[in-house]
C-alpha cells in the first residue's frame, strides 16, 4: 500500500478495508522530513544521508514494525539467580528485541552516530542529521531507543569530563557498531524516598582503600542489564543536597570477568516500553570509578540528562508523526456513509490537528538540534538558548504527544484500541515521554530556572524575531507583525513572572511555558513558510502559520469556538499531500488572524 495509491482518489475508499502502514517507507511519505533536513544541512550532507535515510524508512515500516509489535508482546524475563543461588542478574530477551538491538546499534550506528563516522560519513554526524534518523527509528520502536539515547549520551559524558585512561578503556566500547564489543550504558538516579528530588538521595559511595564501593538501592533503572551504569552516590561525609552527590561509573563486570556486586531485586511491570527491562537494583559493595569531580557529579549528570530530554523530545515528535500516518491511512482508506472517512469534516479536522502538531514539533526538535551544533561548536548564545530550549520541548512536546497518539487511536475507531494495531502501543509508550527525566511540572521550574540564573529570556525571544526577519513576501510580512506582537505580549509576562517571589512565582509557569513554546514554534512555521513560497512558490506552510497562530493564541473559551477555518475543507487535500498552495488559500485567513491582534 502507498499513500500514493490512497491519495490519487481519496474519495475511493474500500469497504471494510482496515489499512495501516505496514509497507510503507517512512521517509518517503514524509516529505515535510525532507523540506526541514534541506533547510539544515548542506547539500552534501543530505545527499549523503538520503540512501541511508530511505533505507531506514523503508526498515522502520516493515521489519522494524514487526519486529517492535512482537517485542512488545513478549517481555524481557530476570534471572536473579542460578541454580546453586549465586548471583548472575541475567535478563533474557526475546530475539526480537536483539534484533532491533542490531539494527539500532550496529546497522544504523544509531548511538554511535555523535563520536565517530558512520554509514559512509567522514565525520560525527550533527545533531540535526542524528536526529534524523532517530526520528525514522522510533516511529516504529520507542522502547529501545531509551538504552541507545542513555549510551549515547553516557558516552558524551565520559568524553566531557572523564579521565583519559576511562575514555579509552570504555568509549570505544560504548560506541562500537560490532554487538560482540558494544557496552551499553543506563543512569541509576531515582531512589525510593528521592524521585525528583534528587537531593535527598542517600545510596553511599566508601573510600575503601584505593577504591569506592557503591552501597544501597536504586529505586527505577531502566536498561537494568546494561554492561555499564552511571550512578550518583553520596560519598562518606558529603554534605547534604544535590552538591554531595558525585557520579560514579558502574561496570556489570569487573576487568577480571566476575559479576559488580550488586543485585537485580525484580523487573518493572510497566504500562508501555515492555520490551526494554526497567528494574530494581541493590549495591552491595559494588566497585565503581569516580568520573569528573566529586563535587560536580549533579551537574555531570544534569547535562546527560538534559541531552537524554531533547532525544525524548525527538522520541515524542516521532510518535506524533506516526499517529498521524495511521490515522490518515486509515481514513482515506475506510468508507462510511457513501464516502471515505477522511472527506467527512469532522475528520478533516482531525487529522489536520495531528499534522499541525507533528509539523510544529518537527520544526522546535530539529531548531534546538541545531542549536546544540552550533552550542558544540562554542557560541555561548546558544549554550543559552539550548538551556531553555531542552526543558521547554520535554515540557511540551512529550506532553501534547499524550494528545496526538489517543486522537490517533480515535481516528481508527474500534481497532484503534486492540492491541493487534499499533495506536495502543503507541498510547501506552507515549504516556513515559512526560514523566522520564522529569515530569511536567519539574521541566516547567527548569525552564524557570533557565530565565532567572542563565537570563535564557533574551536569547529566547530572540531567537524568535531572528526568525521572522528578512521575510520577503507580503503575506509572510504581514504575519510577522501579527506573531511580533504576540511575542511581545509573551515576553512581558516572561519578565512579570521573573519579578515574582516564592510559590507566586511557580505557580503561571506551566502557562508560561506553553506559551513559550507556542510563539518559537509558530515564529519557525513562518520561517520555514517563507522558504517554500520562494523555493516552491507553495503557501502550503503559512496557511499552516495562520491555523497554528489561530488555534493556539486567538481563541479560548470565551471567544467563538476555536474549529477550523472553513477554508480547511477545501484545501485539507492539498495540504497533506503537500501540493502548491496559493496565495488566496490564506489570504482570507489572514484577515481574520489580523483583526484578532490589535497592530
């Protein structure tokens, strides 16, 4: 099946036809994927990556697909101990999982991709390329990608603030393509009594002789079979809070070949990542290596951390565009009431809020994907930016994918909610994205904290009138003034919520944060909107603008109701097939969005 064939002749819709996207490249259907990587990368960095990038679509909507669905049907399994009662703390897959494991790790060099070339490349891939490919993997598996985010990002920390003689023993393992060397990583954090407040964590490092061993229980460890784990522990006589805490490197074996002293107690029982082990473990002694400073180890692992919260981003962005695709799949393939689903309004309104969503969190992933190159590479701004960037997505993106992946389901009707689909699989691993590395409310005071201690605002805001510069048609001129002014607005609230003290100042900020998100995104909506009016000639991506402007800063419950614009109706199909749009599709919408704004 093709979107292709489904899309010559919409209305052409089988009768008790139940289609899905098995069979489809994911990389082709997506061309909006295309429009942003090209607006990124240079020519020879997308030329090169498009035969890996099409491969990649292709294995995610197929093998990858099938593999991920069994996977999840069939989880991992604790051997705690052997028959004599010794220690082995082994959990066995199903192969499907280690399949996947291959073609992350080892096909795709999925974890390796940021510390050396891969596929053909000379170089480490950028942060937006990477991204790329994560965002094609995880449409199809979610769980995994927490095991390979963690070792990749485990390995920038050893890169970053090991020893030398740390790095070479365990970066070329932790990075290695070949799954007879490959070390994976996990982060041991969260403890029973400590959850996100992470200061209050008491599992002990002691200084025994030359040494340090690790003593205590982690409460939730996901990965729980990796060969290594970052831990943070509290050494002997550490004063209290986050500064007491150092962060040490855990191997599940010793350099002799015997087991790390610490014991796998059991195995999460978990609503969605079922095929990837989360567990429980106990350290009894266990041998471990301090990384960096003793006094650093909160923020050595707060910037692994931050780096896993961009990829959880990416992971949600990924289930978005995935519960789209099945959703309009499915639609135009389905007939009801003399005609296929998808020309029946209300679904046109559907299915354009889940493309809306997906596009907007496409453009802010791969904006702050290419903020951190530019971070890596020594501009102190966008260390800045990235600062309120990287909780900003986390706090938004993993939360609306909640949104799209249960309108995604709703979309396919009954089938949408038998396991035998994929939309409850997606549902159940979308409900992690919010509350890993942070829930909601954590990720908002860190955005706080990112406009009080590193003053992120002004490069925020303006990032954002970066972005609506230089526009040289009309049209895209005309809404820049009506998004300047809403920034405006949003950044006076920004600086009244800084001015505040105590609870007063906690309490708008998940607001504040929405909002946040809001402006930047629809601010790179235009940006990119500009590019394909003068490239395509296409008002397909400011008719888009004008709907994101309308829908999440004109209307609200005292307004009219906040439905689409009627001309949706007539430009829905062009829309998602991403045909050329004229100018007199927003045109008429513009209007509307401009009498709303006082200029």
């Amino acid at each position: 099946m093709s979107t292709e064939l489904l899309t010559a002749n919409p209305i052409k819709a089988e009768v008790g036809a139940m289609p899905e996207t098995t069979g489809l490249n994911f990389f082709k259907e997506d061309p909006n994927l295309t429009f942003v990587l090209k607006n990124y990368l240079s020519k020879e960095e997308y030329d090169q990556a498009l035969s890996p990038l099409t491969e990649l679509g292709e294995v995610a909507g197929s093998r990858l697909d099938e593999l991920s669905r069994i996977a999840d049907k069939h989880t991992p399994e604790l051997f705690t101990f052997n028959g004599k009662g010794e220690v082995i703390n082994k959990v066995d897959y199903h192969p499907a999982y280690r399949e996947m494991e291959t073609i992350g790790y080892s096909k795709f060099g999925l974890a390796a991709m940021s510390h050396k070339p891969v596929l053909g490349f000379s170089t480490k891939l950028p942060h937006v390329l990477k991204y790329a490919f994560w965002y094609l993997f995880v449409q199809s598996e979610f769980g995994l990608a927490c095991p390979m985010s963690m070792t990749d990002s485990a390995a920038r920390i050893l890169t970053l603030y090991a020893s030398e003689e740390m790095k070479q023993t365990y970066l070329p393992l932790m990075t290695s393509t070949d799954m007879d060397e490959l070390h994976t990583c996990s982060q041991f954090m969260t403890e029973k009594q400590g959850g996100s407040d992470v200061g209050i964590n008491i599992v002990e490092a002691r200084k025994v002789g030359d040494q340090w061993e690790i003593w205590g229980d982690k409460w939730f460890c996901s990965n729980v079979s990796s060969d290594l784990g970052l831990v943070l522990a509290r050494p002997e006589g550490a004063p209290a809070g986050t500064k007491g805490l150092g962060m040490f490197l855990v191997p599940r074996r010793l350099p002799d070949g015997s087991l790390n002293k610490y014991r796998i107690n059991r195995l999460k029982d978990k609503l969605g990542t079922r095929d990837m082990a989360s567990g429980e473990i106990d350290f009894q002694g266990a041998t471990a290596y301090v990384i960096g400073d003793l006094e650093n180890g909160f923020k050595q692992m707060m910037s692994m951390v931050n780096n896993s919260r961009l990829s959880n981003a990416v992971r949600s962005t990924a289930m978005m565009r995935r519960s789209f695709l099945e959703a309009l799949v499915s639609a135009r393939g389905r007939a009801a009431f003399g005609s296929a689903i998808a020309e029946k309004p209300l679904m046109k309104e559907t299915l354009f809020e889940l493309l809306l969503d997906s596009e907007a969190a496409t453009a802010m992933t791969f904006f702050t994907a290419s903020v951190y190159d530019k971070a890596d590479e020594g501009s102190e701004d966008d260390k800045r930016l990235s600062r309120v960037l990287t909780p900003l997505l986390k706090g938004y993106v993993c939360k609306r994918a909640r949104n799209s992946t249960s309108e995604g389901m709703e979309a396919r009707g009954g089938n949408g909610y038998i396991e035998d689909w994929v939309e409850p699989k997606l549902v159940r691993d979308a409900l992690l994205g919010s509350i890993w590395e942070g829930t909601t409310n954590i990720v908002a005071l860190d955005v706080l904290r990112s406009l009080v201690k590193v003053q992120a605002g002004d490069v925020f805001f303006n990032a954002v009138s970066s972005s609506i510069e230089n526009l040289s048609n009309p049209l895209a001129q005309q809404t820049g003034q009506v998004l300047r002014k809403i920034s405006e607005k949003i950044e006076a609230q920004a600086k009244k919520v800084i001015e505040l003290d105590g609870p007063e100042q906690e309490l708008p900020m998940k607001q504040l944060m929405n909002r946040m998100y809001h402006i930047l995104a629809a601010s790179l909506l235009l940006k990119e909107a500009s590019a394909q009016i003068t490239e395509q000639g296409s008002y397909r991506k400011l008719y888009m603008t004008l709907q994101y402007i309308h829908r999440y800063f004109l209307t609200n419950g005292f307004d009219d109701f906040s439905f689409s614009n009627p001309s949706l109706l007539e430009w829905f199909d062009a829309i998602v097939d991403w045909e050329r749009v004229p100018d007199k599709a927003v045109e008429d919408l513009l209007k509307k969005v401009q009498q709303s704004v006082t200029l």
